[in-house]
C-alpha cells in the first residue's frame, strides 16, 4: 500500500487481513460505505494477505473501466474448470473470443426477433397475478419476478416452456435461486471455510471440488438442450442455443482455439444467472420504490396509460421506446439499489497517473453503491427522484457515476436485453395493477452477502385497477 501512496485498513487478524471476522453478520455494502466515509474515496484493505485497493473516484474508475482498459482488462474472480469459465469470469482472449461470439445475441435485431417469447413469459406473469389477487392481494414480488425473469431465460434463451407458475419445482428455477443462496456467508464456521476458499480460488479448485453442485446443473441443463437441437439438425430457432451451436461448430473447425466446446456450453450458465437474480431484484426493488413514493407511482402510471392507448394495447419493443419516466424510474432504481454493488478488475500491468500508482498483479475493488450514494455527485443519494435521469439532467451525470451494468468493454453484455424486459414487465403490470404497502412492506437486505444487494422477500398489495 506504501508505494501506492494511500491509507489502508490496518489488518485485524492474520488468517483473514482487515477483516472483519463475522462477515456472515455484515451488510457489506454498509461496510463500503462506513470505510470511504473514514478512509476516502481511495484506500487499502487486506483480504488475508492479498491486497486491494478500493476505489471509489468516478474519474479514476474511468481510467480504468474505458481510458486504461489495457491496463485492467481482468476480473479477480476466475474458475480453473475451464469448463465452468463463463464470459464475466474468462480473461484475455478467451475473453475475446467469448464476447465476440455471444454479442450478437444481444442486438437489437435479435431482441426484437424475442418478442414474442419474452411477451409469453411476461403474460404468464400477469395471468399469475390475476388469479391469486383474487384471493389475497397481498404476494411477495419477488418471488412472483424470479419467476417471470426464469421463465423468459427459458424461452428466449434456450426455447423451453418451463411455466413456473404453473410448475414451481421446476429444476432450473430450484438451481438457479440454490446459486445465490450458496454465495451468501450464513454462520461463523462456514464463513471462514468459504472465505478461504473465495482467496485462494484455483489453488484450492485444483484439489476439491468446490463449484456448487447446482452451478452444474445448469451446464448440465444447457448441454442437454444443445444436444437435443444438435440431434434435431433441422432448421435453428435463432435463440441462444443455436449462437452455442455454432459457436462449437466454430471451435471445432479450429477457428476458437482459446476455447474448449464443454466452455461454450457453460455460457448458458451466465444467461441464467445474469438475467435471473439480478433482473428480478432489480423489478422488485422498483416495484418497492413505487409502493412508498405513491406520486411517482401515480405520474408513471399516467405515462403508461398514455402508451397502451396510443399503441392500442400493443406493448414491443416500439411503444416502450416513448417512456421517458418508466426508463428513468429503473435507472433510479439501479442507483439506488444495484444490485451488485461491488465490481472488481485486475490491474495486468504497472499504471501511475495522478499521483497513484497501481503495481501489476493488484486487485482492485470498484464499490458501485459508494459511488450511488455519494452526495457530492448524487444529491440527496437516499432519496428516490427519477427526474435525475430525464435528458436534461442526465447529461450531467459524471460518467462512470451510475455503474449498475459495469462500464467500458466488459459493460454487461445483457444490459439491452434486460431493459427491454423490464419495461415491458412493467408496463403490462403497471397497466393492470396498483402496488402499494402493507403493514408488513419492509426492505431488510441480508447479511453476509459479498457482491449481491440482496433480500429475502418483499410483500407488498397487487390489486386490480379500477375504472374512476
């Protein structure tokens, strides 16, 4: 830390550096938030001997997620089992050739072509809704979006119908919400094994096996599905899978020699987990924010009204295009909310600029819910204002200042595509329903969850509109 020129935590204990000891009992975002508050927008830390620099300085994160990608072009965080190597976890030109060959499954063209199938998914959601509120108008919404988000995984990405509405212990549901559950620290014991094993990583990935059993599953569940179409050999759907298909073709025809076919089936890992967990968080913790800002609530649902009338009900990809005040609603929602609050890169070369200096070989920890709630770039960071992200204001926004889908080019790579999901779902919902609270609305964001701003449940009415 000396010769990067800033403060550090002073290390608490030899086995697990500054600590703390009990993470399993700490909301590690609020932890981020206390140590830039002692220490500043830049300082060290330990993770048991390995150091880190956290920085929270939007101009400098510029640096080093755009201006100076070469510089810190890695992620920290990697699996040995190239197998189980997904594009956020690959380096260098496996990264490449990873991001080149999935990229156009996310264009505009080829989400406009998934219409239809997230609509189904959307619509199963809605029909969800109608029935149960018939009965209790109070549900917990987030579990009704985990649903909803798997569902259009299913069907966009790998062209199954998995209704998990109608068929709640479906597996790929139960493996993906096992994932998350598996990364949250839960007692002090388990704490230390799993912390342990975070630091040392490959070293002890070579030795045991510590890939969740449900992390395979789901390479399982796409290699499946990849077979079962390859068998087929009939004309592709256009989906995911099929960009998987020849993706391997590629591979096999010595044009990817970076990667392995058992890898290129492993993205289907990532499809799920990226546009699951964090999607429905995200719809969750928006429909939160409504129910206690009834006035925005309001003013969006005018705003909605006003499309689905305009379009005659038809809501796409087009008619969302004009809603300014859902889109900046979410965009609220992302900042005050992320749901990955922390983001990390390795420095792969030696960098000095504006007095810091970054050796090769350093982590670097990019604490995104710091950089949300700093007032001196977000006024009144706690409160909930969309109009932050109207035009007008939005273009002054320091960049790099909102940072939900990470920046530069390991930007997530889905981002266009769970946008276009979010809107639509809440448009369809919005148009149907009101949300409000209840006496037990509350938002109580789980401990010992190291990147995931995570909770529980969130119960809240869903109740019919009715015609003034």
């Amino acid at each position: 830390m000396e010769k990067c020129g800033v403060p550090a935590v002073i290390p608490s204990t030899l086995l697990f550096g500054s600590g703390p000891w009990n993470l399993h009992q700490i909301n590690h975002s609020e932890l981020d938030m206390e140590r830039a508050q002692k220490y500043g927008r830049i300082y060290g830390f330990y993770d048991m001997s390995t150091p880190w620099l956290s920085i929270a300085d939007p101009a400098i994160v510029k640096k080093i997620l755009v201006k100076n990608f070469d510089s810190f072009s890695s992620h920290q965080f990697t699996s040995s089992d190239q197998k189980m190597r997904t594009l956020e976890q690959a380096n260098g030109q496996e990264w490449k050739d990873l991001r080149k060959g999935l990229s156009p499954t996310f264009s505009s063209g080829k989400i406009k072509g998934m219409l239809n199938l997230l609509d189904g998914g959307v619509n199963q959601m809605i029909t969800h809704l109608e029935e149960v509120t018939k009965k209790d108008s109070m549900v917990d919404i987030k579990d009704v979006f985990q649903k909803m988000t798997l569902d259009v995984i299913a069907r966009c990405a790998f062209g199954i119908e998995s209704n998990s509405f109608a068929n709640p212990d479906n597996k790929m549901l139960g493996s993906g919400r096992n994932i998350f559950e598996e990364f949250i620290l839960r007692d002090s014991f388990s704490t230390g094994i799993q912390h342990m094993f975070n630091a040392l990583g490959s070293i002890l990935e070579k030795m045991i096996d510590i890939l969740p059993s449900d992390y395979k599953s789901l390479w399982e569940i796409g290699n499946k599905i990849c077979l079962e179409r390859e068998s087929r050999g009939a004309g592709g759907q256009g989906d995911f899978v099929d960009r998987l298909i020849e993706l391997r073709k590629r591979n096999a025809e010595g044009e990817l020699p970076s990667l392995s076919s058992e890898q290129i089936i492993g993205q289907a890992i990532i499809f799920i987990l990226a546009g699951f967990e964090t999607t429905a968080s995200t719809l969750t913790s928006l429909s939160y924010c409504l129910a206690k800002n009834p006035d925005v609530m309001d003013k969006l649902m005018e705003e909605v009204d006003e499309v689905v009338e305009a379009s005659e009900g038809k809501i796409d990809q087009e008619s969302i295009r004009d809603m300014p005040y859902l889109e900046a609603c979410i965009k609220e929602t992302l900042r005050l909310l992320p749901p990955i609050f922390r983001t990390d890169r390795t420095c792969v070369k030696d960098w000095q600029e504006d007095g810091l200096f970054i050796p090769k070989g350093m982590s670097i920890s990019i604490p995104v819910f710091v950089i949300h709630h700093d007032p001196s770039i977000w006024p009144e960071p706690e409160t909930f204002r969309p109009e932050r992200f109207f035009k007008e204001e939005e273009s002054s926004i320091q960049a790099c200042a909102w940072l939900p889908f990470g920046g530069g080019p390991r930007q997530c790579i889905g981002e266009r595509f769970a946008m276009v999901e979010m809107k639509i779902a809440m448009t369809k919902l919005l148009s149907k329903f009101r949300i409000e609270t209840n006496e037990k609305t509350k938002l109580e964001l789980r401990k010992g969850d190291q990147f995931l701003l995570s909770y529980d449940q969130i119960l809240v009415n869903v109740s019919p509109r009715r015609e003034e």
